[in-house]
C-alpha cells in the first residue's frame, strides 16, 4: 500500500508568525569588507594593534613616491575620530588604499562616491584623485579643491572597466602639506540606493529569502569587551554606533579586526525594514563571560537606560531625546521595534541575577515590546536547565537557544521541541548549524527545521554564522561565503531560503500513519576503545577501575600532557562503569578528556572536564568527523586537587559524576532515518497550502497526498525541489549554482494526488483551489 499523507486544511494549529529569519553577526568580516558598501579599509586612520597585532594606523594605506606621511591627533574634526593622516610631499606624491583582500572590486561605468575631510595645511590646494587597476592603469580620475581647515569634499568617479583588483590613489597636484580623515569609496549603487548603504548582491541575496526578522549584532561580539562604554575594547555599546558615521569611535571586534560601525543600529534598523524583516537586536546584559566581567549590581542603571533608550530611538516619537536622533538621521517615521534581546548565551548566576532588572524595566515602560533572554550555547545540561528556570520564573517571553551539532545530531534530534510546553516561555533557536557546508549537511538542516516549523513552543530560528569574505574566515561553515567581487550561496543557503520564502501564516495538522517509526536506534552501544586525553594540562590519573559484567579490571596509573593520549582497553560490553582519581599537575586553562565506545577510526563520545577555558564538564557525540555536544554543566580544576570521577555507560546512556556528584546525564542519540519529514502551512494572504518535505533516503518515496477540506476542483501552483545531488557534493566559486533548486509549475486534477519525492531531496510544494 502506498504511504498516505493527509493534510487537513482546515486544522490550523500554530501561528508560524517571525518563524524563520537571519542572524547578522560582524565576523568573518560580514559588515566592514562585506554587506557594508565601503570599499577603503581603514578609512579613518584609527586601527591599532590593540584590534589585530599587525594593524598599524596606515593598515591598507601605502605612499606613493617621496610622500611624507605620518599619523596626527592633536586636532582632529571629531573627537571621537582619534587620528588623522598628514602628508606631505610634491606634485604626484600621494598615498594609496588597496581596500579589502589585497584590491578594490571596481565596476565599468557605475559611479563611485569618494569622499573625504581635508585640513589644508599648506594653503589652497587641488587634490587628484585616481582609481587604478592592479597594473596601474587609470580607470577614472578626478580631483578636489580644497582650503582651509577641516572641510567635506565629495565627488564621483566612474572607472571605465572593471576591476577586481584596484587601488585608490590621492596625490598633490603641485607641491603641499594636508591632513585627510574619512576617507571613503562608496558604489552609488548600493542596495536600495542608500547611502552609507549595503553591497548589493550580498543584501539582495538576503532579501530575496524573504526573512521574517534579523537578529543582530552578534554573537560574542555583543559581550565580549570591558565594561567602560567609552573603552575601544568595550562591550558592543549601541550609543557609540549611531550619529554621523564620521563621529562614531571605531572599536576593536573580538573577532580580531577593527569594526569601523558604519553599520551601525540605524543601518541595521533600515536594512530590517528594507528587506522586511523583523529587527532583533540584541545588547548586552552587563556581563562579559569570557571574562568574568560583571557590572556591580548598583551600576547597572546605564546598561537598563541603553535598553529603554534603543526602544526610544526605534519607537519613540520624534521629540523624544532619542526619537529626535533617529529622525536627525533621517526617518522620522518608527521603526517599529517588537522584539529586544539581552544577553548572549550567558546562563551565569552572575547574569540571571542581572536579567530581572531589565526586564522589570522595560516590560513596565513597554509592556507592548517581547523580551528574549538567554539558553546557553548547549542543547541541555546543568546551565540550560538554570537558564530555563530563570526564564519561566521571571517570565521572559523568548529563551535563546544556541548549539552547532553534527548532522546525526540534528536528525536524531529532530523532534528536539515537541514536548516544550507552549505555556512558558517560547524557544528562539538564535544560532545553530551541522558543522558543513555539503548538500547532506543542508538536507539535515532541512530535517531539523521541519521539526522547528511542527513544534508548538518554537517561535524563532536562524542558522549561523550568515556571512563569510572567503578570504577572512573566523568560522565554518557559513550561511552565505563571498569575496570581494563575487557572492557564494552553500547548500545551506537554499534550504534556508525554501523555508523562510515559503513559510505560510498557519501550520496545518497533517499526519502520514504509515510513515511514523521509532525516531532512534539503538543498536549500537558504546562499548568500543576507552582511553585518556590531555587537553594543553598536565593530568595525574591514578585508581583506575573498570567494572564491566560484574568484573572489576585495574589499570595502571598514567600521567599525560599536551596532547597526550593513553589507552586503556577495548571495553567490549553495553553497560560499565570507569571509576579513577584526577589530578591537573600543570596548566590553567583547559583540562582533559576521556574518550569512550570507538571503533576503529569511527565515532566516539568524550567527556572534557575542564573544558571550554576550563569552565565546563561536556559531553560530546563524535559522528563521522562532526562534533555534536550533548550537554554541558559549569566545573572548573583547580590545579593540584585530586577529583573522584566516575563514568556510567549503558548502551547509549551516559551519566557523569564528579566527586560523587551527577554533573552530566546524557544519551548520544542515533537516528532511525524516517522515510519523509513533512510539514505543512498555509499562506492567509494567497490562500496557497505549503507542503515542504525532506527525503534523506537514498531511494524515491511515493506517498497518496490528500488536501482534505478543499473542493474537489483543480489544484494549480509551483513546486520547488533540490535533488540530484550527491551528499557530499559542495557549491564552490567554482560552480557556485551546483547546488540551486529548480522551480516548475504544479498541478493537479484534485485535491488527492501521488506524488514520488526523488531520493535526497526537499521540496516545497505551494498549490491553491484554481477558481
Ligand atoms: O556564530 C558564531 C559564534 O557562535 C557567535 O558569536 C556565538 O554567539 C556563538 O558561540
């Protein structure tokens, strides 16, 4: 019998709402060097080695021929723009900025806006302006006349052939001394026509998803940095980011560059509504836990004022105080704000005993306005389950959620939500990817957020990190990869796009009974290899004892460093217990592993105590090369103390005890992949039924499809399908479009139909009554 899939179009049972949207995160240099338009690097003379080692003022800038340059500061045209360049030198000298990744991508016959401050040192003066391509030919020219202290200058250049490799030049025109400061190269033909705007290919590739909301601005950018708002190192402090460009204080990114905040909240505010997404913008709860950093509790008044003080600058009537600087800005109109976030992946003591103040605080002034706080960077253990608490009792609306995981993970984990009650706080995925930018990643992905459509508790997710310069990579994989020139959509960038551009208003209730099977198996217990690892510490274990069937095995002790591993046995039974004595002899910072159930070169599990800057126990699933961190609960060695450890196995289950105590309870899941993963919605608007279905399986499925509660008349619509791939196949710069999929027209004699979905595929099908 052919499997069914009934779908009951009148049985709307979850209101998808800002279901899928992005994540705008600046590393990887996804803002400066990327969406940002800006073309010159180190436009205002303000890097440092405090951002990057090898950053120097003149990062990005060489002179050209005798030139005298040097970096001032004693009279800058804003305060907050530290340093200016002065040079000084004859006709033809000059200096030259190479942009990005070593060149400027420069387009034949589109204008360019250059732009600059100029203090005429020497007295009236013209400037020329050229841009030039790698060998030096003139592509355009222009020049300014400029007099007296600190003046704007702008002009247009338009090359005459395109370039992805091209530098600007600003030389004398005769002999003279100038002080430069922003100085800028902007395509006139940004995205929407902004100024100060986005590259365009990479935000229409964006807008083109059709993304509910964007949450921004990171990631551990948003609390990674000292607590002082006025530091360069500090926290991400919304306030130092709007207002002309030219007066916002560029600030060191944790990610290891300089963030000039030429993106700042209000360009991120206007990209949200010009792509027509929701804005999430997330500040800090005063707390930086990389660093144990945490605001005294009687100081946390300016860190709640710059939460109420964004709602004000995105909502607020235009004579508010900061209503009145958006306005200045130049959009009167508001914003519309109905999420904010605070916090990013922190579950400390420290930070739950800081979040009810500002959700007091702005639930009481905004009560209109939804609160998200924080899960954690884990999928369960010690800390999520703190978190949760915290937000059921204070009674935030959305928890945070972040995790990367393997791709056996995320279908074993499949109905990770379904049993979260929808009555207490509502579940954002903020951040979650598995691992890789291959077809059968993306095809995984598509599995998981079948589940985080069919969940009643989840309300938001967007995958992570969203964008990547190929050529600057802080982090793998990547939603969307691009260089200067060119842009990269992965696998991952399609599945994501299938789901947010055909998300419907309404999930439908459908079920296909003979498809349902056990969601995992078990087959496989952990009874491979066991043995130690050190982790950059040196570890004294002694005591080891292996009770397996009833028979108790000792060991001898070993001490490791470094790298070291040690091993112990082949354990060769389901269920037994590791028992020794711990002790880190040398190091701070990181601990060991024990490492259980692996055979051959195949997957494993390890439990890290003292992990992740030795702060955590976690236990982690290794699945055909992918990390997949199971759970996690705070623990942190103190050098020279012996711990009594103890590691439980039966099958899959783990349990881990440190010095008696439970810390980590725990089953590294494999799937039983199902035959199809479905989900289906409605879109009020067009009254279009979305069905979208993933099959993981390496052979076609057919299934007798039913729209029950439509007329018996003609269905018509669209189908979208990726298929055809194989899984490890991998859009490249190469063959970008390898993996892309193809539209076609749908349609049907009646609202029952059979339809064969094409082995590893995920299509979309959108199909209404034809009148
Ligand atoms: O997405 C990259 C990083 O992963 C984010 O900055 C952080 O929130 C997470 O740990």
């Amino acid at each position: 019998m052919t499997p069914r899939l009934i779908i009951e179009t009148n049985d709307r049972t979850k209101e998808l709402g800002d279901l899928f949207g992005l994540f705008f995160e600046d590393l990887s240099h996804a803002a400066d060097g990327g969406m940002y338009g800006e073309l010159l690097q180190n436009r205002s003379f303000e890097f440092s080695s405090l951002d990057n080692r090898e950053y120097t003022p003149l990062t990005a800038w060489n002179k050209v021929d005798q030139c005298d340059l040097s970096i001032g500061s004693l009279n800058p045209f804003h305060p907050k723009n530290r340093q200016y360049l002065v040079m000084t030198g004859n006709k033809g000298d000059g200096v030259e900025n190479t942009g990005y990744a070593g060149g400027i991508h420069l387009k034949a016959n589109e204008p360019y806006r250059f732009s600059c401050w100029v203090w005429c040192k020497s007295g009236p003066l013209s400037l020329d302006i050229l841009l030039l391509d790698d060998e030096g030919f003139c592509l355009a020219e222009n020049s300014i006349r400029c007099e007296g202290e600190w003046k704007y200058y702008e002009i247009q250049l338009i090359p005459s052939k395109t370039s992805i490799s091209s530098r600007l030049r600003i030389c004398f025109s005769g002999d003279g001394s100038v002080a430069l400061d922003q100085v800028s190269l902007f395509p006139v033909n940004t995205f929407k026509g902004r100024k100060n705007g986005m590259r365009a290919d990479i935000a229409q590739a964006l807008c083109d998803m059709k993304p509910k909301f964007m949450r921004f601005p990171g990631g551990c950018l948003t609390h990674n940095g000292s607590l002082l708002e006025e530091d360069r190192n500090s926290m991400y402090r919304w306030k130092n980011t709007v207002g002309p460009v030219e007066s916002r204080p560029t600030r060191r990114c944790s990610w290891g560059y300089n963030q000039s905040f030429g993106i700042g909240f209000y360009e991120y505010f206007l990209f949200c509504e010009d792509i027509g997404a929701e804005p999430v913008p997330i500040l800090p709860g005063a707390c930086n836990p990389h660093h144990f950093l945490f605001a005294p509790m009687d100081e946390l008044q300016p860190w709640i004022d710059d939460a109420l003080d964004l709602i004000e600058f995105a909502n607020g009537d235009i004579d508010t105080k900061w209503g009145a600087v958006r306005a200045e800005m130049g959009h009167p109109e508001p914003f519309d704000l109905k999420y904010i976030g605070i916090g990013n992946e922190e579950v400390h003591k420290e930070f739950y005993d800081r979040f009810p103040y500002f959700f007091r605080a702005i639930r009481e002034k905004y009560p209109e306005i939804k609160i998200i706080g924080s899960g954690g960077p884990y999928p369960a253990g010690g800390e999520y389950d703190h978190a949760w608490e915290c937000a059921k009792k204070i009674g935030i609306d959305i928890v945070d959620e972040h995790y990367y995981e393997s791709p056996t993970w995320m279908i074993a984990n499949a109905k990770h939500y379904h049993d979260y009650s929808t009555d207490e706080p509502k579940v954002f995925l903020g951040e979650y990817a598995s691992g890789g930018n291959t077809y059968w990643n993306a095809l995984c992905e598509a599995v998981y957020m079948v589940g985080l459509q069919n969940a009643p508790a989840v309300a938001m997710a967007c995958y992570a990190p969203m964008l990547c310069h190929s050529e600057y990579r802080n982090w793998n994989p990547n939603m969307l990869w691009f260089n200067n020139h060119r842009i990269l959509p992965t696998a991952s960038y399609h599945v994501q796009k299938l789901f947010m551009a055909h998300q419907g208003t309404e999930l439908l209730a459908s079920a296909a009974p003979e498809l349902d099977m056990p969601e995992t198996l078990n087959e496989t217990p952990l009874n491979g290899k066991l043995w130690l690892e050190a982790d950059q510490s040196a570890i004294t274990l002694t005591d080891i004892r292996l009770e397996a069937n009833g028979i108790q095995t000792n060991y001898p002790d070993v001490a490791i460093s470094g790298a070291d591993q040690s091993y112990i046995t082949d354990v060769g039974v389901a269920s037994y217990v590791l028992t020794l004595k711990a002790q880190r002899t040398e190091g701070e910072r990181k601990g060991f592993r024990i490492g259980f159930g692996r055979h051959g070169e195949g997957d494993y599990v390890t439990w890290n105590i003292g992990g992740w800057e030795n702060q955590d126990t976690i236990v982690a699933g290794r699945h055909n090369g992918y990390n997949a961190p199971l759970t996690q609960s705070f623990f942190s060695l103190v050098t020279g103390r012996v711990y009594d450890l103890r590691l439980e196995v039966s099958g899959r289950k783990i349990k881990t005890y440190i010095d008696g105590v439970l810390y980590n309870d725990t089953e590294d899941r494999l799937p039983a992949t199902q035959p199809l993963y479905h989900t289906v919605s409605i879109e009020n608007e067009t009254g279009e039924i979305i069905l979208k279905a993933v099959n993981i399986r390496n052979s076609p499925i057919t299934i007798d499809i039913e729209l029950a509660g439509l007329p018996q008349s003609r269905l018509s619509g669209t189908k979208y399908v990726l298929s055809g791939h194989k899984p490890e196949d991998i859009n490249s710069f190469d063959e970008p479009d390898l993996i892309c999929p193809k539209e076609e027209s749908f349609s049907s004699d009646s609202p029952a139909f059979v339809y064969t979905f094409p082995p590893h595929s995920l299509t979309v099908i959108r199909v209404k009554p034809e009148q």
